[in-house]
C-alpha cells in the first residue's frame, strides 16, 4: 500500500494508475464499438432502402473511436495534479482535436455522399466537386479550430486575401478556362466523339478537359482549345445535325442548250436514286449567268452520322460519270478580246 501512495511528478502511482485504466478502458470500449458496428449496426442499415445509414455508420465509426480516446486522455488527465500551463497547453489541443475531430466526420460524410449520390454528375466533374467541398469543410474547420484557442484569423485571412488577388489576377485565365470547362460539362453543347465547327477548325472532341477542349482535325492534327474560347464563340455542333447540308454550283458552257440544261436537272434530281449516303430531299435549280458560265446550283443532304468527305466524293464522282454520259461540258474562265483595226 506503500507503494500505491508514492508520489511521482505530483501524482500517487494509484492515481497514475487509474489514469491508465481510464485510457485503457477507453480502449477496450473502441474494440466494443468496432465489434458492433460490424455485427449489428450495419446490418441494420442493409436493411434499410438506399445507402445512405451505410455512409453515415462508416463515416462515424473512426471519428467517434478518436473522441471516446480524447474523452479517456481528458477524464486521465484532468484527474492528476499538473502545473498550470501544462493543463492550459492540454485545454487548448484539446479545443482544436474536438474540431478536427468533427471536420473529420463531416469531410468523410460529405465526400462519400458526393461519390454515391453523385452518379449523374459527369465523371471527369465529380472529383473536382467533391475536392471543392472538401476543401471549405476543413478550411471551415481549421478556421474555427484556430479561433477557438484565441489565434487571430482576421489578420491571417487579410494576408490571404491580399495574396489570394494576386494568384487571381495572375491565373485568371486558368480560373476562366476551369468555369468554361463546367459550363461545357453542365450545358452539353457536345460531347465526346461528336463533330464540331469552332472558329477555322472541324473535327471530332477528343477530350473534354477542365482548362481545355482537344479536337482531332480531318487533317488528323491535334488541336487544343482554351475552353473559355469555345464558350465565347459561336461552336457548331455537325453531329447534331439530323443531316448535313451541302452545297454546290455547277458552271456549264454558255453553248449549252435549255434542253440540255434542263436534262442536267433532271439528273441531280435523281442522284439520290444512285447515291445512298444522301437524302432524297435535293433542290437542282438554274440559278444564274456567271462570267464565263450557266450555274446550276445544287443543294442535297448527307445522311447523319456518315463521312461528309466520302459522301461528298461519290456525289461528285457520280454528277462527273453522269454528266459526261449526257455530252454535258463543264466550263472555265474564258475571256472574248475583241480587236479594232485601224482601218
């Protein structure tokens, strides 16, 4: 018994022992809280509909075995003679663990929330929202744990605030490029593999970045665009498009006759009959007289999701085969010089 009430550094050895025996208690009740957490608590929860109490148990289960330590060290602690300042060094790591402790749970919570609820979120936005929500629930955190022990924050968010305008200005173009990337995710103007006209390129999305969009060109170059350039301009969306619209003036030679004009009508009328890339709807009209030429212009559709060039290249080989068939002669710049003599 003696030795029971020896005292060491201020304390009697029974105190420091049952100080242990707090700590250790406090242990053997984490290995109770693991053990039915695992046995009965989630059970109960796969009973239930959606995953919602499976979120919350798991995100609970570390963080409240961290408090009911810090409870134990605390009750340990608070029972032993200690110096003054010791005591308000321990007071005051306690104040910022409890939060820490909290912001732990509620980043845990919150993050796995986003990944299971958030399924109809774009996957390449995803991270990006739940690293955002992440960060305010522990600046939120780490803020008022720094409050709490009497740290000034004001004087440090000014120093941040006036750093933080200089890194805006200095990034404002990334900071404009990630919005645009958003903006591109949420509005879907296109999406990957689609086939879209922006400024002097056309070509297929390749990616979809949050600074950039990559577009492979028909040349199969590789360009890459700032994504707040594309939501500055005018894009267009080809794959969209039910069918794509093309174009085409046809100069015959000024011998032609109306009748053969009006056979050459005729005949791109009905190439859809011979050509299956493009719709039936065709308009083939005489639309006018050019410089050196009769023009007959010609407007068909090519079907949707099929190759414009390849399409446009039977089209044209087959008005070329046609045309010669029918003696149809296509014309070139020509000039009439006409000569005055002197006498």
């Amino acid at each position: 018994m003696d030795f029971l009430n020896k005292v060491l550094w201020g304390n009697s050895v029974e105190n420091w022992g049952i100080s242990l025996l707090i700590i250790a208690g406090a242990i053997v009740l984490n290995k109770l809280i693991a053990f039915l957490n695992k046995r009965i608590f989630r059970k109960i929860a796969a009973k239930t509909r959606g995953p919602f109490y499976d979120i919350l148990l798991d995100a609970m289960e570390k963080p409240v075995m961290f408090g009911v330590i810090l409870v134990a060290i605390w009750l340990a602690t608070a029972r032993l003679n200690m110096d003054a300042g010791v005591l308000d060094a321990i007071k005051k790591a306690y104040q910022i663990l409890i939060v820490i402790n909290v912001t732990w749970f509620a980043s845990k919570f919150s993050g796995s929330l986003i990944s299971e609820y958030g399924s109809r979120i774009h996957s390449r936005l995803l991270p990006l929202i739940k690293r955002t929500v992440l960060i305010i629930v522990w600046a939120i955190g780490i803020v008022t744990a720094l409050n709490n022990v009497g740290i000034a924050i004001t004087s440090i968010l000014g120093v941040l605030g006036v750093g933080g305008v200089s890194v805006a200005l200095a990034a404002q173009d990334t900071i404009k490029n990630i919005f645009g990337g958003i903006t591109i995710y949420t509005d879907a103007p296109f999406r990957l593999g689609d086939v879209i006209q922006f400024d002097s390129y056309e070509g297929t999305v390749h990616d979809i970045g949050l600074r950039s969009t990559r577009i492979i060109t028909y040349e199969q170059r590789m360009v890459s665009v700032p994504n707040y350039k594309l939501m500055d301009a005018s894009v267009i969306n080809i794959s969209a498009e039910p069918s794509r619209r093309v174009v085409v003036d046809l100069g015959l030679t000024y011998d032609t006759s109306p009748q053969k004009m009006r056979e050459a009508i005729d005949i791109l009328k009905k190439l859809p009959q011979n050509v299956d890339e493009i719709e039936a709807d065709t308009v083939a009209v005489f639309s006018g007289f050019g410089d050196s030429a009769l023009i007959v212009t010609y407007i068909y559709y090519i079907k949707k999701n099929l190759d414009t060039r390849e399409s446009t290249s039977k089209v044209n080989f087959e008005i070329l085969n046609r045309f010669n068939d029918a003696g149809l002669c296509f014309a070139f710049p020509t000039r009439t010089v006409y000569m005055q003599g002197n006498g």
